[in-house]
C-alpha cells in the first residue's frame, strides 16, 4: 500500500475498542481513553507510513506518549496491532449487521447499490486500510508472532453469510461476490496511489448494474 497520507482514524462511538488491558487489568476510564489513544495513533501512523515504518517510536509520537506508557497498556507491538485488528473487526460486525438487513429490500438493484455503497464507506476507513496493511505485512516481519489466520477466516465467514442472505438464491454462484470485492478494492488501491481521478461514484451505478446481470443470470441458469 502506498504511503500517501489516509484520513486520521477516528474514535469510534460507543467504545468499539477493546476494553480489556493485555494484562488482564480492568481498565478505568482513564486508561481505556489512553489505549484508544495509542490505538488511533496506531491506525495513523499505519495508513500514513505503511507497515513496515510504523515503528514503535513513531507510534508513540503519534499518539504524544513514551513506548514505556504504551508498553503498560498493551504488553508489545504484536498485542497493540492485534489490538488494532480487533478495533477494525469490531467496525467490520458492525458493517454485516447493516448489510445484512439489507436482505428486506425485495428490489435487487436497490440491495446492490446499497451494498456498494456500504462497502465503499468500509473500505476507506482506516480502520480497514490499517488492517489490510497488518494482514498483509506481519507474516514477512521475523519480529512478529501474530497470528492473523482467525481474522480472515471471520472475514471470510462473514461475508459468505451476509452474501447468502442478501442472494439466498445465487449464493453458489461466487462470480458477482469476487467482481465487487475486487473492483471495489482496486479503486482504493488507486486511491492510496495517488491516482489523479479518484471520484468513483460514476462508476457504482456502472458496478451494481454488471452484478445484477450477473445474478439475474445465475438465478435464471
């Protein structure tokens, strides 16, 4: 992912952090303020720099703390990014819930748009553009010992029920699913680049039509 600046996480409502310390510590009002704190930072200095530059020390810059107070909170590095993929997995159930209700809307295109449009909100946050970057990266550092298989198989399970309950009918059929997924994923990427013409709201209408010919396709084969 390119290093071009991404927009600065933000604080979730409702405290979509997680809310218990690595150390098993209960934590105050103080202290979860503070691990939300180093966790947006985290975010930051992730969607800003990349993997590989988000360093501890920059991270504690970030978030106008020493790695020591980071260090209290959350153990290590690997405990603070695993942190962050719980923040995001957090923001990505809360994603399938509203798509999945999507599923009361009889009119096929309208589940389409909706869903792009759903999925385009998900796919800039960086939330989700900081996990993609730890997804991707962490296995290459000889450093780390996190373990990411679970986060994908939740993904993964995640939108494979949300997929059957939007399109019980096509549900076998994964062309559709892989061509939204990718398409929407490559106009980040070329967003993250830098590309010069980035407004892709032309384009959904464009999307949502192709998947809908796709499905009414498989429904009808």
């Amino acid at each position: 992912m390119a290093s071009e600046k991404q927009p600065s996480a933000q604080p979730s409502p409702g405290g979509t952090l997680p809310q218990q310390l690595a150390t098993g510590r209960k934590p105050n009002q103080h202290s979860a303020e503070t691990r939300e704190k180093i966790v947006t930072a985290a975010i930051n200095c992730i969607c800003r720099d990349g993997f590989q530059r988000a360093s501890t020390n920059r991270i504690a810059t970030e978030a106008g703390l020493t790695w020591g107070v980071i260090q209290y909170h959350f153990g290590d590095k690997d405990k603070l990014l695993k942190a962050v993929l719980d923040h995001a997995f957090a923001n990505y159930d809360n994603l399938f819930y509203e798509v999945e209700h999507l599923a009361d809307q009889h009119d096929l295109h309208t589940r389409l748009e909706k869903l792009i449009e759903l999925l385009w909100q998900e796919f800039n946050r960086p939330s989700y553009l900081a996990s993609i970057e730890i997804i991707h990266n962490v296995n290459r550092d000889p450093n780390s010992r996190l373990d990411t298989f679970d986060y994908i198989r939740r993904w993964s399970a995640s939108v494979d029920s949300a997929w059957k309950r939007l399109f019980p009918v096509t549900a076998t059929s994964p062309a559709a699913k892989r061509i939204l997924f990718a398409t929407l994923r490559g106009f980040v990427d070329n967003r993250s680049a830098g590309q010069a013409n980035s407004d892709y709201s032309d384009d959904f209408p464009i999307l949502a039509a192709t998947l809908a010919a796709l499905l009414e396709d498989s429904e009808h084969g």
